[in-house]
C-alpha cells in the first residue's frame, strides 16, 4: 500500500478532491415494443429481456 512520505495540507487535499467530477450516465437510444427510449447502456439487454420496467423509473 502507498503511504506519503510527507503530510499533506487541508488546502492541497481539498483543492485535489475538488476537481474530481462524476460522469453523467450515457443513454442510448432503443425502440422498445415500437416506441423509442433512451435508457442507460448497461440496461439495454435487461429491459429487452423484460427483466427491467422502464414504467417504474
């Protein structure tokens, strides 16, 4: 495990934390039963296996 050699300051390690961003989810567009919707990739085969009701979200 790294371990730093020097102690860090609160300025540096919130300045660092801040510029981390989450990814907004990307969509994908699908026709399902005849009607178009985007639903995130990773739901695409689910939702077409029916395991997933788009109705619910």
């Amino acid at each position: 495990m790294a371990v730093p050699k020097r102690r860090m300051s609160r300025a540096n390690t919130r300045s660092r934390r801040s510029q981390w961003k989450a990814d907004n989810v990307a969509l994908q567009e699908e026709k399902i039963n005849g009607v178009s919707q985007r639903i995130p990739r990773r739901l695409v085969k689910a939702v077409k296996l029916g395991l997933v009701d788009l109705d619910r979200r």
